[in-house]
C-alpha cells in the first residue's frame, strides 16, 4: 500500500454458492488480488435489496460488486435472473443521480471461477480507481 | 422477552492458522483493534481455532462472559461454520448467534504480498461481522422427516454399485437409466486392467442381483423429467419413454395373464428394418425393435419408433404373449424419494474434431471403444480384430495416447482422461496375444499408472515387447492404395522426426460429461468444475456430496475415474446417501422468510417470484398478507429483496442485519 495513495471503498454483496465459493477458490489456489474490495454474504444475489446499493452510495461507497451464479446456475433457480433485472434498474437511478453506473457491476462467477474472480476483482477496482472518489464523497467534502 | 432485548456482549477470536492467516497479516492488530468495537467484551486469538482449545475457549468466554454473540475471524464460513456453532451451542447460546469473518480463503491466501492492506481489510472484516453478530438472534432449524427411498440416476457400473448398497441397507431404490439397459461402458469392454478380468463376467452378474433385488424399482428407457423439493422430500416426475414392448408385469396389470416379453427375440427374427447397433458403434446391424445385447438387463425389447414402419409383423410373432403395442407413449410417474444419487458417467470427445487424426476420413483409425467391441468374443467380428477398410489382420498398430487430453489447443480437453494409459497398454497387451507377430506402438506423453498394481503391468506390457515412443503425434495420413497409415510424431527421447507406416491407428480419445447431462444437473441444482463434470462439495473433505444437500454424486460424472475409483465412489455415495435415510429426519437451516403484516399491502408481488411457491396471499383480520409455508421456503431471499414495502424478515440475513454490515463496513472503522 503505497503511502498517501487513495483507497477506494467498495462492497461487494457475493451469493453464497457460486461466487462466494469462486472467492474461496481463488484463495486455496493462492491467486493473488489487490485487497481493496470488502465482501457481505447473502445465499442468492435475489435478496440484494435496491435499497441495499443505495445505502451504500450514500455511505459513501466509491462502487459496489454483486456477484452470483452463471445464468442457469443459480442455487435457487432464477433468482440471478430477478437481481440482474434491479441491477439494471439501480444502473439508470445511479446515473438520475449523477453517480456513474460502472461504479455499479453486476458478474457472474462459478465455484469453479477462481481465477475469474481474481480478475473481476482487478477489473472493478481499475474502473473505481480510474473514476476517482464518488460523486457524493466529493460533495460531502 | 427482556432477555432478549439484552445489549449486545460479543466474543471475537481471531485464528492464526498457523502461518497461513498470521503469516500475511497482523493477528494481535487485528484482536486489539476488536476490543475497540462496540459490544465486544473480549477479543482472544489462538493458533488453531478449530481445535480442540480453540472452541474450548468460546465455551468458556460464553460462560465467563455472558456473551450474546460470537465472531470468528479465520477460514471460510464454507469449511467451517459449522463447527464453530456446535462450539457456540456448547457454550450454551443459540448455534445462529454465530458470525463468521473469512480472514483465510479471501484475505490472507489472496493478499500475500500486501501485509498492511490485508491487515486493514481483516479490522474491517471483523468490524462487519460484529456489527451482523450483534444483531443476531435465536433460531431454530426445522426438523422434516425423510422417506425411506432413495433415487440413483444412471446405471453403468457406479450407478449399479450405489443402488445395491442402498439396496442392501433397506432402502427402497429407484434406479433409472436412459438407455433400454444397465451397464453403461463398462457393458462394452472386454478386458479390465491390470486383471485382465473380463469385463462383462464381473459386471453381469451385478446387474443380475439389480435385476432381483426386491428393494430395486428399476426403470430403464426412463428420464428424469422433473424435480421439487428438497433433501428428505423429493418430488421427481420421471419420463418413461414409450418403448412399445410391455414386461410380464405390464402386461399382466393390462388383464394379458402370461404375456409381455420374455426376451425370445420372435420380433427380432421378422422385423424388415435394419439399423446400425450404437452399441457397436455402427459395426453391428440391429433391427427397429432390438436389443443391445443378449445379457441386457432388463432381458425386454424396445422399439425405435424413429425407424419403426409400423408394419405390424412384429405384433403377429409375438402372438399370444401380446408384449408389443405400437401406439404406446410415453409415461410418466413421480415418486418421492429422501436423497439421490448422481451417476451418469461419460461419452467419448468427438475425436474427428481433431482433423489432424483422420477419424471418420480414414477408414483404418478406429477409437479405443470401438477396439473395445472389435476385440471382445461377443463383438461383432468374434473377437477378430481386423482393418475395417479389408478386413485383413492388422500386423502393426499404432496407439495414439493423449488423443484430445491434455490438449490446450482449445479444440480438445485440457484435462488427463486418466484411464487411457492404463487401457492402452491393456490393448496392447491384447493384440500381442491374440495376434502372433503383431507389432503395437504406443505414443505417449508419459504414462500414468498411478493405481495399485499399474506400474507393474506397464513394464509387463513393456517386456510382452510393445513399443513407446515419446511424443505426441502431429499428423496422420492415409496410403490411398493401401490404406496403411502414416504416423508423424516427433520422438521426444531420440529428438528425431518419426514417419512410421502402420496398418491401422488406435486413438484413445478423451472423455467427456455424458451429453445432455447439462439439463439434470440443473434440475438437482449441482454445479459443474469449468470443464463441465459435476462439481463435488469439497475435492478432498466432501468428494461425495453436492452443494444441494441430499444429492450426491458417484462415478465419472464427477470427473474421469476408472472402474475401481468409481465403485469407491459409490459406495461411499450410497454410504452418504443413507445416513439422512437412516435418521430418519433431517435440520434444514432455519433461513425462512417471514412476513411482517403490518408493513405488508397484500401486493402480492413476492409470491409470483418465490421459484417454490412457498408465498400465498391470505386474509387476515380483514386485511390481505401475505403468508410463507415455510416447509417450501429454501431461504434464497428472492422475496425479500424486492418487497417494496420492506414487510419480509429473511432470518438471519435480515434488512437490518445487511444494512448493519454496509454501515460498518463504511461508516465505521478508522476514518
Ligand atoms: C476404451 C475404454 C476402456 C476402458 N477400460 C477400462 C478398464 O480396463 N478398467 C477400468 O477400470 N476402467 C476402464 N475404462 C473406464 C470405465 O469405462 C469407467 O470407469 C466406468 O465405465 C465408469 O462408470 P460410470 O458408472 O461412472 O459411467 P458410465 O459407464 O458412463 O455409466 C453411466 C450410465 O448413466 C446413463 N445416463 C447418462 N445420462 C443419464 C440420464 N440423464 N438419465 C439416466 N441415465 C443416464 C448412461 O446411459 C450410462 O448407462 C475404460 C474406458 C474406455 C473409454
Ligand atoms: S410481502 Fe411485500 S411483495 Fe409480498 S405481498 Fe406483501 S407487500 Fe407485496
Ligand atoms: S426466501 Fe422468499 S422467494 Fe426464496 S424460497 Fe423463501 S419465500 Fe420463496
Ligand atoms: S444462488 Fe448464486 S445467484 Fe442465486
């Protein structure tokens, strides 16, 4: 951790079966990720309440991750299906709010996607890195 | 109630796992940080947490403490969770009073390198977690009863091997097979490594005791069509596919005393349409209504009604015994069953996509299953291996190992198809047995005869006089005059190109999830490894087990094995499949959604998204709510993250419980 140099907030809301057990994976491979990303674990991306994202915005979150099942894999049938349909509905809220939308992503990782987390991970936090601190941390301020 | 209400006293314990968390981060950082939180009363840190001491300090920090919650910072809450809320209940708490912080899996393995930045990001893990611990509260796992049957899907010899052990355990199995009979693969081979035992006289008498066993419901030409419920109580729909021929049961059932088929073929004899046999792969003629076999299991004729031209002579041979019905249909049947288990093994890759190899353009490269049926007394040349352009003998034979295995090409599989080597030198072995003179080569990469007596049959194979050349093979060609093949490879050892003419090439091409297994994997719910075989709980502590509780898996669906692995498997999937059977009742984790009626306004919303229809709409007091049947409920939270109203409690992962974690994670901590 370089001295003096911004750290991003960001949360990531994981489903229990595929993308928390992708998380776990890359640990037992030891592939190595920068650790700015804090994780909260719920069993189905489904229960990722609107509300849920918002709360974190306002908290002052720089960006949020969900992460859940591949389509068709979700432990209980659909309930990726029924999160992704919010997260797009939360996209277009964020940008009404003058927040950028990629600080908000949605993937999509199997518990045998080890190495693809570690690069989702890398991925989101070059975007929030490149975007800089949160619209409404730099009102706050 | 006032106990209830209590302010929060919770315990947090920081594991060191010996250098695998302490080596990366800083523990004592982390537990004198906890003691700064609110709610925490003690913060501690062991070595070893799982341990013995380990949990033995929960218990006594419960006791000393009068703790209403515990944190755990150590592995994933994937591996062990569970045994820190038996430690919690130990204590005497609630075993949900338990929160846990995964400093391990996705903080110290991943962040090696970064000792400050996973220190700083475990002191939030835990901030997160207790801020979730102190809102816990007591819950209390429904107890579901589970019938006394088992389901077991697939019938080659894993399939067969864990419905016999349910079987004998007492447990009514339902056993179902796609195909007209039970054997699955290893009903095709003719030997068996490193034995030489032949594969047919060990497997039928097997299907044989499958065939008679009274606690065995066996449906063959049978899919599952359908599955609800969960462990203990599975719904499955089966889809019994018309096979135009009744057994003597059906047919009984019908009022046709005496009849249904008796397997003497009569239909056989008369039938005017002639297919090629896939169980010969093609190099056997069948007729519309077939057999694969004669010791198929169950001995009973099925109709192809693809080829079927419904002439009717077949009908008029069968005469009294009245077995056929060319207007049958397909059927279908639920039966309920506690657990179930996955066995529904492989198929082989479609070699021909490696061009390079010439299957299907040159008429003398054949499969290792197809040397399979030529070699074997029953086959459909008696045993006589011969070159399928002319016939002739083969007098050398080249075996291409690795044949679209460890092939990182991205047309073939990246993984070992680990039974090839071993079969390989078995087919080796053959020829120079059957066929004095013959001259097998073997191209390898390495062989792998990693098994108990396998290293020893390879150098058997090596002394009989077979050939291995190191390298893999680039190229075959076809001779157009004589058919013979040329085998390009470069000999690795040597370092030399290698041109050898032989008259026929065996490919031992890698294997692959039985087609369509896609469909029933996604009905049970289990997950596939990227390369597409079934995914297991845990590669080493659960190789069994599947994340959906009471579905377990046995054999090469779950990734290649041979006949011994498999049949390990199985009996240890039946073994594990037993257990909640046994039992009798099972724990299903108390994560229900509740509806809180005064925040609900009957809109009805969540019940048309629960994918189990646990949600209906109710009056109340002269109000419509909504109502969870909680049997039904799996706690995914669907539900509730959508209720605009906020009127569903999801235990244990309840708004205010989440909304906790957001706001400790950003608006607590040192800022
Ligand atoms: C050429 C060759 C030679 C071999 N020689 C040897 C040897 O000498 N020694 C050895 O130990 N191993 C050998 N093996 C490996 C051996 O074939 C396997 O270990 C064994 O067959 C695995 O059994 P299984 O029950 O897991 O799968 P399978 O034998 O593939 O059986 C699976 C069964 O499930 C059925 N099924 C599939 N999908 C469904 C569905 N959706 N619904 C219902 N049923 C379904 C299939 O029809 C099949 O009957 C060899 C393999 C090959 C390719
Ligand atoms: S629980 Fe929520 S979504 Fe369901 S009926 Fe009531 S208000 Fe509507
Ligand atoms: S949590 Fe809600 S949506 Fe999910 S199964 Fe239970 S009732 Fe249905
Ligand atoms: S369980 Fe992973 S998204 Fe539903």
């Amino acid at each position: 951790m370089a001295e003096g140099e911004w750290q991003p907030k960001i949360l990531a809301i994981i489903c229990n079966w595929c993308s928390y057990a992708g998380a776990d994976l890359a640990g037992s491979a030891r592939i190595q990720y920068p650790p700015d990303v804090r994780a909260i674990r719920v069993m189905c991306t489904g229960r990722v309440d609107p509300l849920f994202i918002m709360k974190a915005f306002a908290d002052g979150a720089d960006g949020v991750l969900v992460s859940g099942c591949h389509f068709g894999d979700c432990h209980y049938i659909a309930g990726n299906y029924k999160c992704a349909k919010r997260m797009f509905l939360m996209k277009s809220v964020l940008k009404d709010l003058g927040i950028e939308d990629n600080r908000l992503r949605m993937t999509f990782v199997s518990a045998s996607e080890g190495a693809k987390w570690a690069k989702v991970i890398e991925d989101v936090v070059k975007t929030v890195k490149d975007l800089g601190p949160s619209p409404l941390n730099q009102l706050q301020q | 109630m006032a106990e209830e209400k209590k302010q929060p006293r919770i315990g947090v314990f920081v594991c060191h796992c010996g250098t695998n968390i302490a080596g990366s981060l800083d523990v004592k950082a982390v537990q004198d940080y906890a003691r700064t939180l609110p709610g925490v009363i003690v913060a501690d840190e062991y070595q070893y947490m799982c341990s013995t001491p380990g949990q033995k300090k929960i218990d006594d920090a419960i006791k000393e403490h009068d703790l209403t919650g515990i944190v755990v910072a150590a592995c994933s809450p994937r591996l062990h969770e569970p045994t820190f809320r038996t430690a919690t209940k130990e204590g005497g708490l609630n075993p949900f009073r338990f929160e846990m912080a995964n400093i391990r899996e996705q903080n110290s393995w991943v962040h090696m390198h970064d000792y400050e930045g996973a220190t700083a990001k475990a002191k939030d893990a835990v901030r997160i977690a207790v801020a979730k611990a102190a809102l816990l509260e007591d819950l209390y796992p429904k107890s579901v009863p589970v019938e006394h049957a088992a389901m077991v899907v697939g019938a080659g010899v894993g399939g067969i091997q864990a419905a016999l052990d349910l079987a004998s355990a007492g447990i009514k199995t339902y056993l179902i097979e796609k195909t007209p009979t039970i054997g699955g693969r290893m009903s095709q081979l003719d030997k068996t490594f490193p034995t030489l035992d032949c594969s047919q006289c060990i497997l039928t008498p097997k299907m044989v005791d499958v065939g008679r066993h009274p606690n065995i419901e066996l449906h063959t030409y049978t899919e599952v069509e359908a599955v609800e419920g969960y462990i203990g109580n599975f719904d499955i729909t089966l889809r019994k596919k018309a096979r135009g021929v009744m057994t003597p049961t059906e047919a009984t059932a019908k009022g046709i005393v005496g009849g249904g088929c008796n397997g003497c073929g009569d239909c056989d004899a008369v039938c005017p349409v002639i297919k090629p046999n896939p169980f010969e792969f093609g190099m056997k003629p069948r007729k519309a209504i077939y057999i694969y076999h004669p010791q198929v299991v169950p001995l009973i004729y099925t109709i192809d009604f693809d080829s079927c031209v419904k002439c009717g002579l077949c009908v008029e041979a069968c005469g009294e015994k009245k077995a056929i019905d060319l207007n049958m249909e397909d059927s279908f049947e639920t039966v309920k069953v506690g657990t179930v288990i996955l066995a529904t093994g492989y198929d082989a890759f479609p070699i021909e996509k490696k061009r390079e190899w010439g299957y299907k353009q040159f008429d003398n490269v054949i499969t290792s299953l197809e040397f399979e049926r030529l070699i074997c007394a029953s086959g459909p040349t008696g045993g006589h291996l011969i070159r399928p352009s002319d016939g002739a003998t083969p007098k050398k034979v080249a075996f291409v190992l690795c044949a679209g295995s460890r092939d990182n090409t991205g047309v073939g599989k990246p993984y070992c198809s680990r039974f090839c080597c071993m079969y390989s030198l078995k087919h080796a072995h053959q020829i120079t047995e059957k066929i004095p003179g013959c001259q097998a080569y073997i191209f390898y990469m390495d062989i792998r005869s990693f098994g108990k007596m396998y290293e020893e049959f390879y150098y058997r194979i090596q002394d009989e006089g077979t050939k291995f050349i190191r390298g893999r093979v680039a190229n075959i060609l076809e001779d157009a005059k004589t058919k013979n093949l040329h085998v390009y490879a470069e000999d690795t050892l040597l370092g030399q190109p290698v041109d050898m003419v032989v008259d026929m090439v065996v490919l031992a091409a890698a294997v692959e999830p039985t087609q369509g297994v896609d469909t029933v994997r996604k009905m049970f719910g289990v997950s596939c490894s990227q390369d597409g075989w079934m995914l297991e709980a845990h590669p080493k502590l659960n190789p069994c087990g599947t994340t959906t509780a009471g579905v377990f898996l046995a054999g090469v669906c779950q990734g290649p094995k041979d006949i011994p692995d498999t049949v390990a498997q199985a009996e240890g999937a039946a073994s594990a499949a037993s257990i909640p059977i046994h039992m009798g009742k099972v724990e299903l984790e108390p994560y229900f959604a509740q509806c809180i009626e005064e925040k609900c306004a009957g809109c009805g919303m969540c019940v048309n998204l629960c994918p189990y229809s646990a949600l209906d709409l109710i009056e109340k007091d002269g109000r419509t709510v909504m109502h969870v049947t909680e049997a039904k409920c799996k706690g995914c939270g669907t539900c509730g993250g959508f209720c605009p109203g906020g009127a569903i409690y999801m235990q244990h992962f309840t708004t205010p419980q989440i909304v906790a974690q957001i706001d400790a994670f950003l608006l607590g901590g040192e800022q």
